[in-house]
C-alpha cells in the first residue's frame, strides 16, 4: 500500500489467509503513528488467545488458538483505505480515533459500504462511542435492538450485513476490545466466499442432475447401432452381391452413430442456460438501501456473446467450477480470463465457458426501491408486498416484539392480514429463514424488522445472463424505523 507517498506492506495476500496458514485472517489498524516495535506482534498473540465466552460462541470457542495470524499497522487514519467491495471480505478493520475525531468522509464512506457487505469495522480511542453514533452510516445500526450483547465484550452492533465494534479505550488496550474483535473473527462473518472463513461456505448451489447419463435412452441407442452396423448392414450388403460395400457401410454407420450420441448428449443439458442460485439480502427501508450477496452456478449450453456484465452498485468473482464427478475445482492460472472495460464492464473468456458449470458470486449496494409495507389492520397487522416478487414465507416482529406471520404465499402487489404467531413458533421460523446466516449471533429477529423467502432474487445483479432458473433459494432481512407511524 502506498500511503501518504510512502509505501507499507504486509506479510501474505491482505484479504485472504496467510499463506501457508489454513484459517487466518487479517487485521488492518489505522493510526496516525507507528506502533513501537513488537507492538503488532504482541497484540496479535493477546487478540489470538482471548477467551470467549462458551453461552456465546457456542463450538467457536474451542477453535484453535491463532485464528488471527497477521496483525499489521497500514498508514494514516486520515488516508483513503483501498477498500474496494469484497477485497477484504472475511477480515477486520480497525480504526483509531485519535483526538481531532474520526477521519474525513472520503475515508469513511468505502469502508462503511465495506462494512454493510460483511466486513467487520472497530473504532477505538477517546469519544468513539460519541462520535460514531454522530455518523449518519453508523447511528442507525447502534440502537438496542441490533446489539450483539458478548459477554465480557466491548459494545458491538450488527451494522448491515457486517459488525461494527466501538469502545472509547485506545485500539487493543483491553480485554474487552480483543475479546470482541476474536468473537467477530471465529463467527465467520463475511459473506463472500474464501478460505478466509465465510458464512456461505457451508452450502452452495448445485444444478440437479446436470451431469447424470440418461442410461435408458443410451442403451437403447447401443442397440439400435449393434443391430444396424450387424444383421441390418450384412443383410442389405448381402442383397447387393457386392460385399465390398462392408468397407464404405461399417465406416459411415460408425461415424452417424458417433454423430448421433453427440447429438443426443448436446440437447440432453441443453443449449439453454440453465441456472441455480442462492441469495440472501437485507433491505434497509430507512434509508431506502439493499445489500445483498448471491451465488449462481450457471451453465450455458452456448455462452452469452458478451460475458458478465456487471450492473451499477455489483461486483462479482469466479469461485469454481463443478466437474463431472460432482466436485468444485477452483479456477487455476491456465485458465483464460478476459476483464474488458470499452464500453462498460464485460467479463469474459473463462469467466463464462460454454458448456460448463461455474459458481459465481455477486454482491450488490445500491438505492432501493422495493419495500415491504406494513400498515395497522384493527389489532393484527397488514402487509403490502412492493418486493416484486412473490413471498413464500414471511415473519414480522412489531416494534412492540410480537411476532406475526402469513397464511399461504403473497403475490406481488396482494395486500394480506397476517397472523399473530407464539414466539418458539417464532423461533423456529426464523431458523427455517436462515436468521443465524443473515445476522450471526443475534438471539432472535429484532423488533421492527422482518425476514422472508422470495420465490425469485430481486436484490441482486444478474450480470446480463438469464435462463432457466432450476434452483431458487432466496431469503432478506428487512429493517423497518421503529418509530414509524405503522407500528401505532
């Protein structure tokens, strides 16, 4: 990194595990001076070792010590950060607040979108706490309801898709503070898919059947070729008086039936585009704002002329391809990659082969439109779904902390009564919604929000690639002002 016109650097590919050390993850501290000698070091064995409390981090408590294994200083707090989308996914950023307050905006603003995305951000020093929640990126997700509650932990917040950690003590100073920050690492927090550790890493989309052989109709064109190319050809040459013919006639049946099995294996996956895809979202209907990260395995009969074309507000990254003996083999130096920027974004080449599933990742923040209205119907609640697509299955928690839920699937535009449901009904319902993926470590839906599953993706960025979409696993968090005029 070159910062201030000098130039840092760090051990290892930032934004990805040491090398050589399965599971570590990265550091990055901001201050307007240099830590003394061994400082880095020293932190990076307490934050390492901290204890974590069992009630709260369940099996994460007994991962092996180390999980953190580069702690670095980068620069000055008052210097822009390269922090584009989803270069450093799954690691921490940490900022000390030095006496003149919190950096400028141009500083701020990439790192709180990088933020909302999965990443983790910690602001340390005097008046943190005061001058975070003057921010107009940070105050909204520092209410009650979006508190993480560690124990023996510093203050620390779900902020998007992403944890934020604030305390007023200088940056890993205390227990609490390296207590926090471990916690945000052994979650796996991040959503986009890497060693590093990432809450998507446990499943991922596959096509069904896309490589399994159609043994019926395969056999049956072994048969119909041995009783041509045999009994049918010799008896036929045979009529002919001129068995010469068997050199032309064996040749050319050999050669139809090999045409014909290519033919039959060609149209059997298709010459469509076939797609899988699993996405999960949250809708901010305060400020009117979705984040969102999907991962598509796409297969393409016949590749799109152009490639991937990101939209406005999305970045997205090759992961793997899935092989016919149904395991993911992750893209290799040989592979022919082509990024062209005239005109637009196009990613191309192996990016998108013909004829090949690959998995890829897309994460989008943008302006949102979309919204889920919500409106007093007598005692119960009433809902308007403006997602554009239709709800499968919703759970609403009130700003008062009952909870309600839908009878049925709610079409686009419907407006529908819902239904008061008991909270380990609740419960189990917002498991079901993949609640522990969205928001790690909250212990239930916070009030004024609620979560659903879409028949269809809409937050995020199909890249100008469509087709048939044979898997669909869709799922948002929505947040709603708990002040509003809806919950009275």
């Amino acid at each position: 990194a070159v910062l201030d016109g000098k130039r840092f650097s760090m051990p290892g590919n930032f934004g990805a595990p040491e090398v050589g050390q399965s599971g570590g993850h990265t550091v990055l501290h901001l201050s307007e001076s240099e830590p003394d000698p061994g400082t880095t070091e020293r932190w990076t064995g307490e934050v390492s070792t901290a204890e974590i409390d069992e009630s709260t981090s369940g099996s994460a408590a007994i991962k092996a010590l180390g999980a953190i294994k580069a702690l670095g200083y980068v620069g000055s707090a008052s210097t822009p950060v390269p922090t584009p989308t989803g270069v450093t996914p799954n690691n921490i950023h940490v900022h000390h607040v030095s006496s003149r307050g919190l950096p400028s905006d141009k500083v701020l603003v990439p790192l709180f979108a990088w933020m909302r995305l999965g990443g983790a951000v910690a602001l340390f020093g005097p008046r943190a706490e005061a001058l975070a929640r003057a921010q107009a990126e940070l105050s909204p997700w520092m209410e009650p309801r979006f508190a993480l509650g560690l124990a023996n932990a510093t203050s620390s917040w779900r902020a998007g898709l992403g944890f934020l950690c604030v305390d007023d003590e200088p940056a890993f100073s205390s227990d609490p503070q390296r207590r926090a920050i471990r916690e945000s690492v052994l979650s796996d927090g991040g959503i986009v898919d890497d060693a590093g550790g990432s809450r998507l890493q446990s499943a991922k989309p596959v096509l069904p059947d896309l490589f399994a052989l159609p043994y019926k109709s395969f056999c049956l064109l072994l048969v119909l070729f041995a009783i041509v190319i045999g009994p049918v050809n010799f008896v036929l040459v045979k009529r002919t008086k001129r068995p010469v013919l068997l050199l032309v006639t064996i040749p050319a049946i050999a050669l139809s039936a090999a045409a014909a099995l290519f033919v039959f294996g060609l149209f059997s996956q298709g010459l469509g585009v076939k797609l899988a895809s699993y996405s999960y979202a949250l809708l901010d209907q305060r400020s009117h704002r979705s984040m969102a990260s999907e991962q598509r395995m796409i297969f393409a009969g016949l590749a799109p002329a152009r490639g991937l074309e990101p939209g406005p507000g999305a970045w997205t990254q090759a992961i793997a391809r899935y092989t016919s003996n149904r395991t993911w083999q992750s893209p290799s130096y040989g592979e022919h990659y082509v990024v062209d920027h005239d005109p637009g974004l196009v990613l191309s080449g192996d990016f998108l082969p013909a004829r090949t599933a690959f998995l890829h990742q897309t994460v989008t923040d943008r302006a949102e439109r979309a919204r889920l209205e919500i409106a007093r119907d007598g005692g119960a609640l009433a809902v308007t779904n403006a997602l554009g697509t239709t709800i499968e299955n919703l759970l609403v928690r009130d700003a008062a902390g009952d909870y309600w839920t839908c009878e049925g699937a709610i079409a686009g535009s419907e407006r529908r009564t819902l239904v008061q449901l008991a909270p380990d009904e609740a419960a189990n319902t917002a498991t079901l919604l993949r609640l522990g993926l969205l928001q790690p470590d909250l212990p239930a839906l916070p009030a004024a929000c609620w979560l659903a599953r879409l028949e269809r993706g809409v937050f995020g960025d199909d890249c100008g690639v469509t087709g048939n979409e044979q898997v669909s696993y869709h799922h948002v968090l929505g947040v709603l002002d708990a002040t509003a005029e809806e919950w009275r």
